[in-house]
C-alpha cells in the first residue's frame, strides 16, 4: 500500500530519505543480479585457498559467502532481531544467515579435510580416491561381484 508524500516539507524530507536504499527493508540476498556481482569477488579467494576443488564447488561457496555478507549488512542496521516482541517473532533474514553459515562452515570443513588427506597436493586427493575406487571394485571382484 502506497501512502501519499506529505505536504509539510520536513515530513516530506523524512518519508524520502527512507525511501533511500541505505533504508531499505530488503536485504538483496535473493537478487540473481547482486549475488551474481559480488560472488566474484570470492571466487579468487576459495580458489586460492582450495585449489583441488572444482568450479561448481568454488562458484557455489562464492554464492553462499555474498548473500552472507549481504544478510550481515542488512542485518547491523535492524534495531532488533526480533520482529515481533509480542509473539517472539524473529526475522526471518536471521535464520536464512544462520542456515546459509552453516552449510558453509560444513563444506569448509569438508574441503579442508580433503586437502589434508591429500597432503597439501591437488592431484594426491584425486589419485587417493582413485585408489580407493579400484580397491572396492578389486574387493567386489573377488567376492563374485556382489
């Protein structure tokens, strides 16, 4: 529902500074376009810092690390976590922030133990499981093929 702009100028003033983005009510996490610009200033880093992983991976910890930040932002300049005192409500961005880390944290984690594994080397993690791989098919091979 749209309100008309108030005739008193000071009124007026305040209704459009709140109309200014750095007001906004929306987060930007969910806009294809602004993830899309701002993910690819992370894409270097994981690629860096994870060398042994792929594009998809890479491209996918970019996207969760932007609409992060960009929750972050949002969220610093909210008054409260809370929507709703009455009822307890929290905001909703806050749980997509927490959800969103998580996942993150978990596949970090998970990377960083694959480079572990690998001994540091890129190619040791990929010849590991493939010798992993022949060693199950060999098992299975001389269980008669289970």
């Amino acid at each position: 529902m749209l309100m008309p702009l108030s005739s008193d100028p000071a009124a007026r003033a305040r209704q459009l500074a709140n109309l200014k983005p750095e007001n906004s009510t929306k987060h930007g996490a969910r806009s294809e376009a602004l993830i899309q610009a701002e993910s690819s200033e992370y894409v270097a880093e994981l690629q860096r810092s994870y060398p042994a992983e792929g594009e998809v991976w890479v491209r996918l910890q970019a996207r969760r690390m932007a609409k992060l930040a960009r929750l972050a932002v949002y969220l610093e300049g909210r008054p409260s976590e809370v929507l709703n005192l009455r009822q307890g409500k929290l905001n909703p961005a806050m749980a997509e922030e927490e959800s969103l880390t998580r996942a993150l944290l978990a596949d970090l984690e998970r990377a960083e133990q694959r480079k572990k594994d690998a001994g540091g080397k890129p190619a040791a993690g990929l010849e590991a499981l493939r010798a992993k791989g022949a060693q199950i098919i060999s098992e299975r091979e001389a269980n008669g093929g289970d």
